[in-house]
C-alpha cells in the first residue's frame, strides 16, 4: 500500500504561529517540545493537545524527537474527520480525494487539470461545502484545515490514490513541473523500482538545487523507500534528512538521520541540537572523507561554528590544517580565528576584514553568518548588521528558516553594543520561537543568553536571571561555552549596573577561568571593560591591569574605535586622580568615531563621576545629563538611576522620564506582557510563550501597574486600547 504520511505543505519562510498549545501535560512542556508540537499540529490546539497528552518522557523533555506521522499525531482528531468524510457520496469523496493528492504531502495544482482530463463532474463538491468540509475555490478544492486534508486522502483506498496520483502525473506536463509529476508517479507505484527511485533521486537533486529544501526532502524520502538497493536506500534517507532539517522538520530530520550512519549529518544534528563537542569531531571526519570539495568546505565552515559554540577555539587550527590537507581554502572565518588563537592578532585582523568584507546581497547564508562573525571580532558593528540581516534574507529565499534564526543569533551582539535594545529584544525573540520550532535548542541556548544580557541593560532583574538559569542549563549539559559564558556575562552586568561590584567582579573572574564548554574566549575578551571596572571598584587593580594587557594588544592591532575607546576608558578607572581625566576625553573622541553608543553613554557617566570626584561640577553635570537622555532612549533604567544619583550628589535636578504614552513608560518587556494581558491571556499562558516562569510575568505585571499608575487589568485594557 502507497502511502506516503508526510505534513501537507506549509509556508516555510515564515515563522511558525507562537505556542498556544493546551492543555500541557504534567510536568509541563519545555519550551523547544511546545513550540514544535505547534509547528506539528499547524497550529491547530485540538491535534496539539492530542499529541502533548501522548508524549514519552524523553519526548516532553526534548530528549527524543516528536512522533510525525499524522496517525501517531493526532489519531483521534483524524479519526473523526475520516468519518465525516466517509459520510458524503462516491462521487464527492473521489473528487476530495483528487484534490487532497494535489495538495498533500507535495502542492502541484494540477486539480482543475485532472478533473478536466478526467471529464469529472463538480457539482457533488456542493455536498462537501454543505457538510462544512471544503468548499471550491478559484484554483481548486479549499479544504476546512489541514486535518481535513490529511484526512480525506486518508479516507481514500490504496488503490484510490494511486489511481489519483497517476491522473495528476499525467496532466503535469509543463515546463517546471517535472519535479512533482515525478512525485506523483512514485507516490502511484505498486511497489520498489530502481528506475522510478532514480527519477525521484535525480529530481530532488533539481529541487536542492532550486533552494527547495521541503520539495527535495519529500522526493529523496519516496526514492529511499522505493529503491531496491539497501545502500543507496541509506543514501537517499541521509539526504532526505538534511533537507527535512534544512526546511525546518527537525523531528523529521532526526527520525530519518536514525535510519542512516552518515557523519556529516549526525555532525550537523549535533551541532544544532546536541553536544557541540561531538559535532566538531564528527564534522572534521567527514570533511576529511568528503568526495566533492565544495561538500568538504562546508563541512569545515560547520566544524568552524562547532569550535565557536564550545568556546575551544583551538580547534580552529585543526579545522584549518584539515582544509589544507584537502587543499582546500579555509572557509568564511576560520583563518582569522586560527590567528586570533595562535595571537597573531595583526594577521588575524587582515584575515578576519577578508572575511567581512565578503557580505553582498545574495550569498551563501552560512558565509555571510561568517561575516557576521569576522565583523563581530573586529568590532564592525555595522558590517555585522548588515551580514548577518543578509544572511537571514538569503536564508528566506533559499527557503531555509533553519539557517535564518542562526543568523539573528549573532545580530544580537550587533544590537547590543549598538543600543538598539527594544528593536534587539523584539528580534531576538521572533528568532527565539524560529529556533525552538525548527529543533534548533542549541540556537534557543544562545538567543536566550542574548535575551539575558537585554534584561540585564534594561535592568530587568527576573527575566535576566530566568534566561541566563534557562541557558547555562542547556549550555552546560551540551558543551556550549559562547551562551554559558554570555549567560555569566549578563548576570555579572547585571551586578555592576546594580553596584553589586564583588559579585559582578566574581562573575567574571570566573568566567575569565573557564575552559571550553563552560566558558569562552571571545566572551571574555568583551567582557574585559566591564571586569575591569568591577575588579577597580573593589581595590584589585592588579587583576584589572592583567586583564587590560591582552585587551589592549587587540584593540591596538584591530584599530576599532570602540576597543581602543574601552581600552582608554579601562586605563582612566586605573589612574589616579586627574590623571584618568585625559584617558577619559581619549576614550570619548574615539566614542565619536565608533557605534557602540550604549557603551559611549557609560563612558560619560564615568567620566562625570571622575569629574565630580574632582569639583568639576559643570562638565560633570552636562556629561551626566548627557548619559541620563541617553540611557533613557536605550531604557536602561538602572544606568539612568545612577546619572540621576550622581546628578542628586550635586545638588543638581534629575527628573523622572515622563509621558502618557505607556510605550515610553514600559520597557520592551514589560509593554509585551502587558498587551498579552490586555488581550486576555493568563500569567501562565503569556510565561508559555516568552519562555519566562509565572512569577516572572507576575513581578513584570506589577511593574506594568506601578510605572502606569493603575490597580487592574480592566484599567490596562482601557489605558491600552486609548493609546492603540
């Protein structure tokens, strides 16, 4: 029996709806399993809840993959569909069928053509739309939802559809559609054929091609399972399984990668849902292995992200040696790592602008994320914006979503500095639900990381330590070192901005000692200012001049006007009295010409509490005047709470923010939490999708309430929808 139970299509470009699936079972989902039972269900709460309440353990907990196949999805639901479909005429369920075939698993809008050549009569679709199950459209049959689709080609006898399947094979004869006449006549074949598994083979080869991941996955799937040769069989399921992951169905990916032993696909999994430490290794063996040259640069950019994510980035130099044995180019950012790591700094700055440089419109999204990276280690902040949007568009239109939220992972650095932090959040947030959806933890662990560092700036103490506890779990049970020491790095700004200085001194001394999979260079290289800052504040300026040391060393050799500003800023807290003053004005000329504003703005606070310090009360006031604006324009409310105590302490006025405008109240958080209560939904239900506990929404809530100045959520809804 034909019957190939795959998803009917969906949009793969878009992001998928948030999670709202109920009720959860007990314990509670994890935010990845409910985000891809959505994406699973299309959305649907019915077929959702069905399949929570059916979960194992390890499923609920991420641990294994979800079931896919309709049947195992949602029986229950598909079981009542399938009688209300059994109920209509012949005729009308015929006509169903035909058009359930046409859109499900693969679209190829061929109905009208078939019903055509067929000579078939519509009219008995009037008894479909009058049972409420589909109606006709311009183009065809519109279905009620996606269940009922499945369930009318489920309906339908084996022998039904394959007679169905080759009807539309038969009428699909244009120019571009030999992809799907293709499918339509593996999915009508009795039983295994070499020769129809090689048709299929060769057009899933067109579709990867064509950048239609979905389309090739569905192809290399029936080739696997009509082709009578057991090894090629195997070959055809590892290549189904790298589109389904590239098309965003990782549950799909992982069942199928289980049915193969191919390295550079359990290197690729690995890489983006389980331990990054295996993923390098499994990644450099089938890069050495590797036939095609283009397969095995590919493979070394993946290892390259691998040696990223861990934190050891040692490892680069293997990854480089290994392109050199295949007489390979070392791809995207792997050369100027290797020198970063070896301390060639000069070389590794000339590498690293090679690379960022290489960010036009339209190129390989995994490259273009290089650049990103490459820009990111210069301190471009603007060319790491601009690579890493380009990487995500490519991504969209090479119909990759998977790649597209890993790309907005390293967007977030760029936002940060550059104190876009409401647009940031907002971002990294769409991204965070991409990620979860798609099967992308690790991705999820680096975005919530990010979110981390956002509540940190914006001085929201409950969402910061929720993501970063959320991160450093996953991070460390996976061998991620960048979000576990951008996790630590976020709770010790936290501290800092708070005037906690010995915790946030002890944080990033800490971070400072972590190997890979814990900690990470890169991280704690960024983090130098703010540990230096600390480490001055609590008398131990000899840690501070060590870590300053190979802070300096780079941003001399980079030439970054940001670097060499912190760096400036760094030598000012360490001097003595008026000494620091010049430091002080240094590091703002060198502000002038940089991006990272936020920072600029802290810069101008020390500086004016140095002023202060020294009886220069003018300048001191207009600096922190200055540095209030703009941390009120980045809502950062704990650095504005300082320039207004540094502004009391001489005698100056320091007014509150003002405005009825709740948006220029509420920080980006709280303005979210407060339009889901607005529209109705619980604490529970608004903690689900922001991936936050209840009693963080509810410390949010009573923010919300306080900085508005009301007692209820009926007063919200009122205030809100006269702002609307």
């Amino acid at each position: 029996m034909v019957t190939p139970a795959n998803p009917p299509p969906r949009n793969r470009t878009s992001p998928p709806p948030p999670p709202h699936v109920a009720p959860s079972p007990d314990p509670p989902l994890r935010p990845g399993p409910r985000a891809r039972i959505t994406f699973l269900a299309y959305g649907d709460p019915r077929a959702g809840a069905e399949l929570a309440l059916r979960l194992t353990a390890r499923q609920a907990a991420g641990l294994d993959p979800l079931p896919t196949e309709p049947a195992l999805l949602a029986p229950e639901l598909l079981r009542a569909h399938r009688q209300e479909i059994r109920a209509l005429p012949d005729d009308t369920r015929l006509l169903l069928l035909l058009a359930a075939a046409d859109q499900y698993p693969v679209a190829t809008h061929a109905f009208l053509r078939a019903v055509a050549a067929a000579r078939l009569d519509t009219r008995p679709l009037e008894a479909a739309e009058a049972a409420g199950v589909a109606h006709a459209g311009a183009g065809g049959v519109v279905f009620r939802d996606h269940w009922t689709t499945i369930a009318a080609y489920e309906a339908g006898s084996p022998a039904d559809r394959r007679d169905v399947h080759r009807l539309l094979a038969r009428v699909l004869g244009g120019s571009g559609e030999t992809a799907r006449r293709s499918w339509h006549r593996g999915a009508g074949a009795l039983g295994p054929s070499a020769r129809l598994a090689a048709e299929l083979g060769t057009a899933a080869r067109r579709a990867r091609t064509a950048g239609q991941p979905a389309l090739a996955r569905a192809l290399a799937e029936r080739a696997a399972a009509l082709c009578p040769d057991p090894g090629e069989a195997a070959r055809l399921t590892a290549r189904a399984a790298a589109d389904a992951w590239r098309s965003g169905e990782s549950d799909r990916s992982r069942r199928l990668a289980a049915r193969t032993d191919d390295p550079a696909l359990t290197g690729l999994l690995a890489l983006r849902c389980g331990n990054a430490s295996e993923a390098f290794d499994a990644l450099l063996t089938a890069a050495v292995r590797q036939d095609r040259d283009t397969d095995a640069a590919e493979l070394l950019a993946l290892a390259t992200e691998a040696a990223v994510y861990t934190g050891d980035l040692r490892r680069c130099r293997e990854a480089r040696l290994a392109a050199h044995w295949r007489g390979l180019a070392p791809p995207g950012a792997l050369p100027g790592l290797a020198a970063a790591v070896e301390g060639r700094y000069r070389d590794a700055r000339d590498l690293l602008r090679a690379t960022a440089g290489r960010c036009g419109p339209g190129g390989d999204p995994t490259l273009l994320i290089h650049a990103g990276i490459a820009a990111l280690m210069l301190g471009d902040h603007t060319h790491a914006a601009t690579a890493t949007l380009r990487a995500a568009a490519s991504a969209r239109a090479h119909g990759t979503p998977v790649t597209a939220a890993q790309a907005l992972e390293f967007r977030a650095y760029a936002d940060f500095w550059t104190g876009r932090t409401h647009a940031a959040e907002a971002a990294a947030r769409d991204a965070l639900e991409q990620a979860y959806a798609t099967g992308q933890d690790n991705g999820a662990c680096h975005l919530r990381a990010a979110l981390a560092m956002f509540a940190a700036v914006t001085g929201d103490e409950h969402a910061c330590r929720d993501h970063a506890r959320a991160a450093r779990a996953h991070a460390l049970a996976h061998g991620l070192g960048l979000p576990a020491a951008l996790a630590q790095w976020a709770l010790a700004f936290l501290d800092l901005d708070a005037g906690r200085f010995p915790a946030a001194a002890a944080r990033l001394r800490a971070l400072a000692c972590s190997g890979p999979g814990h900690g990470h260079r890169a991280i704690r290289h960024l983090a130098t200012p703010h540990y230096v800052e600390a480490a001055v504040r609590t008398g131990d300026t000899r840690a501070a001049r060590a870590a300053l040391a190979d802070y300096h060393r780079w941003a001399d050799a980079v030439r970054s006007p940001d670097d060499l500003a912190l760096s400036a800023r760094c030598r000012a807290l360490l001097a003595p009295g008026a000494e620091a003053v010049e430091h002080y004005r240094t590091a703002l000329d060198l502000h002038a010409r940089g991006t990272r504003d936020f920072e600029r703005a802290r810069t101008e606070l020390l500086f004016a509490s140095a002023l202060r310090r020294l009886r220069s009360r003018t300048e001191a006031r207009d600096r922190l005047h200055s540095a209030l604006e703009a941390f009120e324009s980045f809502g950062a409310p704990q650095c504005a709470a300082r320039a207004r105590a540094e502004l009391r302490a001489l005698g100056a006025p320091a007014a509150a923010p003002s405005g009825a405008d709740p948006a220029a109240l509420l920080t980006a958080q709280q303005l979210t939490v407060a339009r889901m209560a607005a529209e109705g939904a619980t604490n529970r239900e608004i903690a689900d999708r922001l991936a936050l506990s209840p009693r963080t929404i509810d410390h949010h809530l009573r923010g919300v309430f306080a900085r508005l100045g009301i007692r209820s959520r009926i007063e919200l809804v009122r205030l809100l929808a006269e702002r609307d």
